[in-house]
C-alpha cells in the first residue's frame, strides 16, 4: 500500500517563497530549519487554512500533518532550509507538502514506538490523520513528503 501512495505530487515550482496565489488556493512558504520555525509553520497553516473556508477540525489536522512532517524534516536531516506546500481544492482537499535538503534517511519510515518512548509516533500520526501520504525525491536532492486530505462537504 506505501507504495501505492508515493504517486509524484503535482505541486507547482514556480511560486516564489511566501507567495500566495488566491486563484490556485496556495501557499508556499520556506523557512530556516530551526526548532522555533515548527510554530511559525503551524501559524502558517492556522492562519491560512480558515481563510479557504475549512471547517476548524481540519484546520487542527493540517496544522498537527504540518507539524510533524516539519519536525521529521528538521530531525532528520542535515538541512538548513526547509520549503513547504499548503494547497486546497475547493473545500474538499487539502495538500501538505514538506521538502527539506537531504542528509537524512532515504525514506520516511513509520516506526513502533514503545510506552517509554518520548518520540516516534508522528508517521503514525499522519496516518492516522489522512488519506494519503508519501514522499519523493526532492528537485535538488533531499526528500518531499506529501499528504492528502479528503474533506467531507455536508
């Protein structure tokens, strides 16, 4: 099933960083990779998402993906930079995207953390929290790591 869903995204390069295009519903931001960048990262989501017009609960979601996708790329590799994505079509999905520079694992790779263990949970999260996830080369080397939620209109 991993594999299934480690389809190429469709996210658009063109876009300079912290950029916003109404028309598309996206945003695109770039941020050191620091620990004080992940609330600056959830801010983004949490600021932008209710302007699209989602409901609150998936806006908490969208900022929980965003944030342990960030923290996984901020823990994980060697970067100095890390790019993310925030994409909606209509109010019906929503798309996190998170590209760091590389230095880290080939892959992301949930794991089985222990009642003891004080990290290792944040895939399993992610799961949990959408329909599809996965990951991809980056443009420059690095990695790219998406995911996909289906919002139910009603």
């Amino acid at each position: 099933m991993a594999v299934a869903l480690r389809q190429r995204s469709t996210m658009a390069h063109h876009l300079d960083a912290g950029s916003v295009d109404a028309a598309l519903r996206q945003e695109r931001f770039q941020l050191p990779a620091r620990g004080t960048s992940v609330a600056v990262a959830r801010h983004r989501v949490r600021s932008r998402v209710p302007e699209w017009g989602f409901r609150e609960d998936v806006c908490d979601a969208a900022e929980l993906v965003m944030s342990e996708l960030f923290t996984n790329a901020l823990v994980h590799t060697g970067s100095e930079q890390i790019l993310c994505l925030l994409r909606a079509h209509e109010r019906r999905m929503l798309y996190v995207e998170v590209a760091d520079q590389g230095g880290g694992p080939a892959v992301p790779t949930p794991r089985v953390a222990g009642l003891e263990d004080e990290s290792g949970r944040g895939l399993a999260l992610v799961r949990a929290l959408v329909d599809a996830w996965g990951d991809r080369p980056g443009v420059n080397g690095g990695r790219v790591v998406w995911a996909q939620m289906s919002v139910a209109v009603g």
